[in-house]
C-alpha cells in the first residue's frame, strides 16, 4: 500500500516544479503557460503513481501467471502522448514559427512528472533548474549571437524584361545572399511577379537593397518582404 502523504508530498512537488516553467511560460505571454505545465506536471505524476500502484497491487501474480505488469507502459504512452499538447503551441506567423520552446517545454515537464510520481525527486528538481535556467538566462545570450536570416523580397514589375541579373548585382552589393527565386509571368497585364528568397545579418542592408532596386529596376509596382 502506498503511504498518502508520500503521494500527496509527491503531487505537490510536481505542481511546484512544473508551476516554476509554467510561470515563466506565463510572464513571457506564450500560449501555453502556469496553468498548462502545472496540470501537466501533476497529472503526469499522477499517471505514474497510478502506474505503480497498479504493479504493486498485481505483485501477488507468480512468475508462471499470464499476467504481466509494466509500470513502464502508462510512462511510455505518456511521452509519445504528450505530443498534441506541444503541437497545439506551435503558430506560423509569415515566414517565423513561434512555440517550439513552449512545446519543449511541456515536454521536458512531463518528464519530470514522471520522475517524481516513481520518486526520482532530486534528478526531477536538477531537471526543473536546468530548465528555468535555459529559459531565462539563454535568450539573453542569443540576442547577442549574430545569427543568418532569412527573408522573402516580393516584386512586382510592369514588364516582360527580366531583371533578374539586376536583382543579384545589387543584392550582393549590399552582402544579401540570394538563396533561390521563382517568378510568374502575367502576359495580359504585362507583368512579372518574384520570389527571392534570401539570406542576410543585418535588416538595414535588406532596406538599403530594396532602395536601390526601386532606384535602378524600373517598372516597380509593388516592392516588399515576408
């Protein structure tokens, strides 16, 4: 028989430790925050002690029965499971995805449930500070990395020239990497439209490009990025 304090010592550890990630979640406006990992959390070390409650009270079957306990089943359902909660988290927004830290995060907060509904506490709190740590101090570090990005320049032009030379001439002159382009011709109207996808560190030499392609492309009717 399972001693109800222990258990109860356990759930709570659980809220604590999934309510300090779910508080950051929270203060940081992210879809999934204090409430979601704390239920999470808990319920996931719920499911545990369930689990080995279960394996506790089928012990009296002999080796020889049929019978044949893993308290390692409901864990294992519980990490592949887990799964629908992070991918209702994760947003495209234009050409950026948003919330894969957050399904990260209520990931790593099932493990740790489950490392404290099989008494695992100590490994579960390392976890838990490994964790808050990357989700604070990280960021900080990674707005100072400079890192590649990536854009989209859409081009319309009222023309059936290419430009096409024109374009990656002054990308280049202004350290944009052209990465690949598609275009589509409209013969009625006249018309070309662009794709470029590019790469580039800074915004402003992404501005300064698009200044110099509406000064030497004629024909813009329509310049932008996503």
């Amino acid at each position: 028989m399972f001693d109800i304090c222990t258990v109860f010592g356990k759930l709570f550890i659980a809220a604590i430790l999934g309510g300090f990630i779910g508080w950051e979640r929270e203060k940081r406006g992210r879809p999934a925050g204090l409430r979601t990992h704390l239920l999470l959390c808990v319920g996931v070390a719920l499911m545990m002690l369930v689990s080995e409650h279960i394996f506790v009270n089928y012990q009296v079957y002999k080796s020889d029965s049929v019978l044949r306990i893993d308290p390692a089943r409901i864990a294992a359902q519980v990490v592949t499971g887990v799964g629908f909660l992070g991918a209702g988290t994760i947003m495209r927004f234009r050409a950026s995805v948003r919330g894969l830290t957050t399904a990260a995060s209520l990931w790593i907060v099932s493990g740790i449930g489950l490392a404290v509904g099989s008494g695992f506490i100590l490994p579960a709190v390392f976890a838990t500070i490994i964790v808050i740590t990357t989700l604070i101090l990280l960021p900080k570090a990674e707005g100072e990395m400079k890192r590649d990005k990536y854009m989209t320049i859409k081009m319309l032009i009222a023309s059936q020239e290419h430009f096409l030379d024109n374009i990656k001439s002054i990308l280049e002159k202004n350290s944009v990497k052209l990465q690949n382009y598609r275009f589509e011709k409209d013969i009625q109207k006249n018309e070309i439209v662009y794709d470029i996808n590019v790469k580039y560190e800074d915004e402003k030499m992404l501005v300064l490009a698009s200044d110099d392609m509406t000064k030497e492309i004629k024909g813009i009717k329509r310049l932008g990025w996503e």
